[in-house]
C-alpha cells in the first residue's frame, strides 16, 4: 500500500487532480458549515440581490464571491450544495452498477453455457446502443425523482462493469491458483468471493471510478434537458441551466461558475482514474 | 461472403424484433397510455369505446403483435400533440440531424485522424502531449458545457457566429440543407464542432495507439529498408493498417453521434430529431417516442450490420470466409 502510493505521488498532476478531488468532496460534505448561507431556505433569499456579479455584497452583510442567480441566491453556496446532489447521485449510481454489473460478469464467467452466452449477448446488445438515449428514455418513463433517476443511470452504466468483469474473471480462471483452489474441498462460492473476486478489483476499480466521474456527467446532462431531479434538489446540471438563460444579456457567471466546479471534478476524477489504469496495468511495470 | 451477409441479415431482423418488443413494452406497457388519451371527466361509454378503439382491451400479445404489423406497413401511429403521422415528422426532421451528425463525423476524422498519427508518430515530441492533453479534455468536458461556452464565445463575446437555430436552407428533392450556402454553413458551424469534440479526442486516442504499434512492426521496418519516405510509409501502410478498426469505432461512434445530438440540438434549437425527442418526452407524446426509438433501433442495426459487411471487404481473412 505504501509502494502503491510513492509510485502514485511520482505523478504531480496526479497527486494534483487526487487533491482536488478530496477538497471538493470535503467542501460538499461540510457545504452546511462553510456557505454564508443556505441556498434553499426561502427566508434567506432577497430579490433585490437578484442577478448580482461577483464580489457584490448583498443585503445578508457579506460578499458574493461568486455572484448570485435569478432569486438572489448566493451562487458559491448553491455551487456546493449542487455539488453534494451530484456526488450524491454519481456514486449511489456508480456503486449500484458496480454491484450489478460485476455479479452478473463473475457469474457469468462461472456458471458458462446458455446463462453465459444470454447475459454477455445483452451486454454487448446494450454497450452498441448509446447510453445517454437509453437513460433519457428510462427517465422519461419513470418519471422525475432520486430513484427513477439512479435507475436511469445504472441501467445505462452496468453493463461497462459486466464486460470488465467477465473478461477479468476468464481470465483469472484459468490461472494455477484457482485450479489449486478447486482442489481443496473449498465450496465453490468461497472460491468465487475470496479468491476470484479479490484478483478482479484491479480493473474493476479502474472502471469504478471513471463510471462515477460518467454518472456525474450524464446526471447533469439529463437534469440540464430538464428531465433529472425536481427544481426543489438542484445539481449542477440544473443550475447551469437555470443560467443559460441569462447568458446572453452578459450575466454569463450564473452558468459559468457551476459549469467549472462541474469540469475541475469530472476532469480530476478521470485523471485520478487514468493514474490507478497505468499502476495496475503489470505490462507498464518496471 | 454470400453466405455471410445472409447470416448477418438474419441476425439483424432478430435484433430489430427484439428491439420493437422492448420499446413496446417500455412506452405502452409501463404506464397507463388511457390516461393520457381519454380527458379524466369522461363517461364510461366514450371510456370503454376508445379503450376498444385502440385496441387497449385486448392481451399484451395481441397488442404487441398488432402493433407489428402496423410497424411493417411504415405505420407508425400519428402524434398525440401534433395529430400528424409519426412516421412523417420523424422523417421531415431527420435531414436536419443527419447533416449535423455527418458534418460532426468528417470534422472528426479529417482532424483527428492525422493529429493522432503525428501524436504516434511521435510520441515524445511537445506537439504530441498537448494534443492528447487536449483530448483528454475533450473526453471528459460534458457536451453541452462546450455548447454554452462555445455560444458564449463565438455568438455573444465576439458576435461571429449565429447562436442556434437552423437558417437558410436550398431545397434538394424536396429537403433542406444548410452546407450549401454560405449562411446556412455559418450556422451550422458551432453545433457541429459542439458534436464532433468528443468524436474528434476518441478517433486521436485511437489512431495514435494503433500508429504507435504499427510504427514497430516488421512492416514499417521493411519499408524503411525499402527507403520509402516516413510520409509514404504513415500513408501507405499506417493509414490502412489503422483504417480497420477505425472503420468500426466510426460506424459506431455515427450511431452515439445521432443520441449525442440530442444535447447539442436542444441548446442550439436545431430543428432535428433530437429536438423533437425532448419536446415529445416533456409531452408525455407516446407515439412520437416509440416512432422515434424504432427509428433509431433501425439505424443502428442498419449501421453495424454496413460495418461488419464492410470489414469483410477490408479484411482479407474475412472475405475468404474464414472466421478470425
């Protein structure tokens, strides 16, 4: 673990995009201590602070760093707390999907035959179509909410981890160890949980976290069509919406700003991903 | 070869069948389509007379099988909002995101093809790691944050470019295009480099990891002995050695370009099938999304069915019938 993480401070972008990460989920996390406000108690907002650029000092006292958008709500306090939804909504779908889709890869591995050959058939079927049309379809049937939404999103992502699994777990079976394993009297399923499993993360965590940097992307993609989650819990996505109106008329920072917090955490994450890909990758091994 | 394309028609025409039951049974099946026909004050006469109308009283199979053979006739059903045939305003509206589909494809591959071969090429040199840098960028950035930022600069800062909308179109047999003026061309512009952006990193990553290998091989190094040019050797033999699995990712990658048109059309208002998608979810307009869904189904069938007969063209293994 400690070899692990001196290989991975070698990279200063990577170390660079790992801080970032951390930063912006410590600053979602502790949103209700550090904002000057909260963003969704209607006692707070004021319309005379409607539209302000940055650095205006409304009438709570204090200086929006950030601006404000069209109900004169401070814009860096409703950034962190679109971010929290986000967060929220990507890794609930991330882990989902990695549940699902990993299950469904292993066992199809393990059990073969005709079970195989259906689950890995709807796999690839589903990995052709496009994954925002697929959710986009899912939300509009659904209906609007947290949970249609998460259906959405995991419907539109398990089968990377399915495809990741399988080919992981084909591969690792065929290997002395779990042949040596079967050996023992161990029954099959502490074959499959202790050692199969285990010797399959590498790649699957890989494809974890570029899934949640993707789930964050498409939540924001949907709520920004207006077709995520209700006004009353807005992510990123639909703040920058909420903005674009306004950014013909010059008042560009009400979607400019939420627009960044949203890339500095999907390019971090990507990049965080791209890192762990190269240190488990053992042909890049020195 | 013969052999070969009849097998994979019939695998399509399965795929297709599979398809149509699956949007069947998503649009009709969940939810409750009487609600959104029949006004909740109705009598139960006009009730029970448009349930059996549509046909809504019978089983599940009976409807679905029903619905196929209107599907097979090009019935598509007429628009709950509109009142006029799917099947009809799907394809009034298709020239319009085919052309920026396409414009979006071509930008990607005349740009991205020969920027990912230098990055291969030449891997080490500056050029090289800013060019995978930026597509880097371009796989991460959500779409339509590049459509704000791109309407942002070009359309409200430096007031170059129109902000969205379709412009002047020239009739053809009977349907509008924009590329053949010079105005229609400028408002095509922004949304097509909206689309192609992620296209364009994709095809970059590709192309430069197939050159990198190629670069190796025994190939490169005989036509090096040969004293060919390192120009005539990337041309010659990179290009089409790289052309095989591009030709896959490209016939793919048209399809997710024609569902990534949704984002950029809606921000852009191009008047496309993508566009007409979100108004008709946000309408709850039943036919229109099911028409749409076959539609896109059909293409995209039809699309991986034309790259597999086409790899078999290209791969000399797969022409003489042999299995790779």
């Amino acid at each position: 673990m400690a070899q692990f993480w001196r290989e991975y401070r070698e990279n200063w972008i990577a170390t660079l995009a790992l801080a970032v990460v951390v930063l912006i989920v410590a600053a979602a996390l502790a949103a209700p201590l550090i904002t000057p406000q909260d963003p969704y108690d209607l006692a707070n907002l004021n319309l005379r602070d409607a539209r302000r650029p940055p650095g205006f000092v409304g009438s709570g006292g204090y200086v929006h760093w950030l601006g404000t958008d069209a109900q004169g709500r401070d814009l860096f306090s409703a950034i962190l707390y679109g971010l929290r939804i986000s967060l929220q909504m990507g890794v609930a779908a991330g882990a989902v999907a990695f549940g699902l889709g990993t299950s469904l890869g292993i066992m199809a591995a393990n059990i073969g035959g005709k079970i195989e050959q259906g689950i890995m058939r709807l796999v690839d079927l589903q990995l052709s179509f496009p994954a925002i049309l697929l959710a986009l379809v899912l939300v509009a049937m659904l209906g609007q909410g947290r949970v249609p939404l998460i259906i959405a999103l995991v419907t539109a992502q398990y089968a990377y981890f399915a495809r990741t699994a399988y080919g992981a777990a084909t591969a690792e079976r065929q290997k002395d160890y779990i042949e040596a394993a079967r050996a023992t009297p161990l029954p099959g399923r502490s074959i499959v949980l202790r050692h199969l499993l285990p010797n399959c993360m590498p790649p699957l965590i890989v494809v974890g976290t570029v899934q949640i940097a993707n789930a964050i992307s498409l939540e924001a993609t949907l709520s920004f069509l207006g077709l995520g989650l209700p006004p009353t819990e807005p992510s990123l996505g639909m703040l920058i919406a909420n903005g674009f109106q306004y950014m013909m008329s010059g008042r560009t920072w009400i979607s400019v700003y939420p627009g960044i917090a949203l890339i500095l955490l999907i390019v971090a994450i990507n990049i965080v991903g791209d890192q762990l890909r190269d240190q488990f990758n053992p042909r890049l091994r020195r | 070869m013969l052999g070969y394309i009849i097998q994979r028609l019939i695998q399509s025409a399965f795929v297709m069948l599979a398809m149509s039951a699956l949007v069947f049974l998503g649009v009709y099946a969940i939810g409750n389509p009487i609600d959104v026909l029949i006004s909740p004050d109705a009598t139960q006469d006009i009730r029970e007379a448009t349930i059996r109308h549509y046909g809504l009283d019978q089983p599940l199979w009976r409807q679905y099988l029903a619905f196929l053979g209107r599907l097979l006739q090009g019935d598509l059903g007429r628009s709950f909002v509109l009142n006029i045939p799917v099947l009809h305003l799907v394809l009034s509206r298709l020239p319009a995101t085919l052309e920026l589909a396409l414009t979006s494809v071509l930008i990607g591959a005349f740009i991205g093809i020969p920027l990912g071969i230098y990055a291969g090429y030449r891997p080490e040199s500056p050029a090289s790691k800013a060019i995978m840098a930026a597509s880097v960028l371009g796989f991460s950035v959500p779409t339509f944050w590049v459509g704000l930022i791109l309407i942002l600069t070009f359309a409200v800062n430096l007031d170059w470019l129109p902000a969205g909308d379709r412009g002047p179109t020239v009739e053809i047999f009977g349907v509008g295009w924009s590329f053949l003026t010079w105005d229609g061309l400028r408002f095509l512009a922004l949304p097509a480099i909206n689309l192609s952006l992620f296209k364009l990193a994709m095809l970059i990553r590709l192309s430069r990891a197939g050159t990198r290998e190629i670069m190796l091989s025994d190939t490169v190094k005989f036509a090096r002995a040969a004293g060919l040019t390192d120009f005539t050797i990337l041309r010659r033999h990179v290009l089409r050695l790289i052309s095989i699995p591009l030709v896959t990712v490209f016939g793919l990658e048209f399809g997710s370009t024609l569902a990534f048109a949704v984002v950029t059309e809606t921000i852009f208002s191009w008047p496309g099938v993508g566009k007409l998608i979100i108004d008709s979810i946000t309408s709850l307009d039943r036919p229109v999304m099911v028409g749409y869904l076959i539609l896109v189904a059909f293409l995209f069938v039809t699309i991986n069915l034309v790259v597999d007969l086409t790899y078999a063209v290209l791969d000399p293994r797969l022409r003489r019938g042999r299995r790779v």
